[in-house]
C-alpha cells in the first residue's frame, strides 16, 4: 500500500536537523524565491514564472493553483497566527 507524505510529516525532521532559525531561514528562502517582489506575496503568476527553479515548468495551471480547501485553511492559519502574535505583545 503506497503511503502518502505531506510536508507536515516532515516538518519535525527538518527542524531538528537544521534548527529553529535554519528552518525559518529555509522557509524565508523559499518564500523569496518564490514571491512577486512587487506585491510582496506569492501570487499565481509569480509561483508560475518561478517555479521553473525549482524544476516545477511542467505543473499546469491547476497544479499551481490552490484549491478553495487550501485557501480557506491558509486563511485560518493566517488569522490564528495574527492573533497569538497580538497576544505576545499585549
């Protein structure tokens, strides 16, 4: 039975090989990379345009795309991010 890995299962592994600030350092990377340095946020066309460098130019268009699933978790994820933040400062 083939198993399935998400990026997730290996969150734990990379941050105890690479540390606390070498995992966020890497993500910060990838982050750039990847970004519209215009808008200051991964848009479609600048995950498109860049995501050749990662060897990614075969993906279409749906590949690229999030899902509705995707974005409203992301959005979740944002917003408790924002509130923890808030609350470290308050």
């Amino acid at each position: 039975m083939a198993s399935s890995s998400n990026f997730e299962d290996f969150l734990p592994l990379m941050a105890n090989k690479l540390g606390g600030d070498g995992l966020v350092g890497e993500l910060c990377n990838g982050f750039n990379l990847l970004v519209d340095s215009e808008k200051g946020v991964i848009t479609f066309d600048s995950l498109k345009k860049n995501s050749a460098l990662l060897g990614l130019q075969d993906l279409s268009d749906d590949d690229l795309r999030l899902s509705p699933e995707l974005m409203e978790e992301s959005q979740f994820l944002l917003e408790e991010a924002l509130l923890q933040e808030f609350k470290h400062y308050c």
